[in-house]
C-alpha cells in the first residue's frame, strides 16, 4: 500500500503542469472578464493609467522578456505609457484593482445625464 502511494506521488510530479490562465482584455476603460490560456514561455501581465482622468487598462499573455518593460498604446487619440507588471499565479492579473469603480463614475454620469436633460 505505502508503494502504491509512493507511485501515485510520483506520478503527480511526472505529469506537465497545467498551463497559466489569465484574465485578457484589450488597451480599454471597461471591465476585463475574458479569459486566456498562456503559452509556455509566457505570464500573465497587467498595465494600467490615468490621464486626463480616464483610467485605462489591458491585460492578457506576453512573453516574459516583456516584463517590467514600458509600452505606448493609443486609446481616442491620447497616448498612454504604461508598465507591464507580471505575476505567474492563475488569474493573478485581475484587474480589480485596475477598473474604475462604478461608484466613482455615478457622479460623472448623473453630472453628463442632467446636461442633456
């Protein structure tokens, strides 16, 4: 019995790991909640800034030697720099932390709702 257990043990060590998965969204100030499976030589990674009060974020795979590298992405004609920060832990790019609350955006809406009223 204590063989068997042994076995299986070392089975569990044998068998390939499962992929990293991520949560993917393109450079945009909505809510990420598609998903992606990385490839092996890749992490997940987030990136995310403010500029002129808008707050925008992507999020998916890349390649490990892009870690910790600064991009330019281009969202309604502003330019945004941003750091791409990566972790190795599924679903570890959550942008939770990222998104704009919906709380903070009522003002602005109800603000933009009365000037057209």
């Amino acid at each position: 019995m204590k063989l068997l257990l042994l076995a299986a043990s070392l089975a569990l060590l044998v068998v390939p790991g499962m992929a990293l998965r991520c949560f993917k969204c393109a450079v945009s100030t909505s809510i990420c909640v598609s998903r992606v499976t990385c490839d092996e030589n890749e992490l997940c990674y987030s990136r995310n800034r403010t500029a002129l009060g808008v707050t925008v974020y992507s999020s998916g795979c890349t390649e490990k030697t892009k870690c910790g590298q600064e991009v330019t992405d281009t969202v309604a004609g502003i330019s945004y720099t941003m750091m791409t920060n990566c972790c190795d832990v599924d679903y570890c790019n959550s942008a939770a932390g990222l998104q704009l609350s919906l709380l903070s955006l009522a003002p602005a809406l109800i603000a933009w709702v009365t000037r057209i009223l």
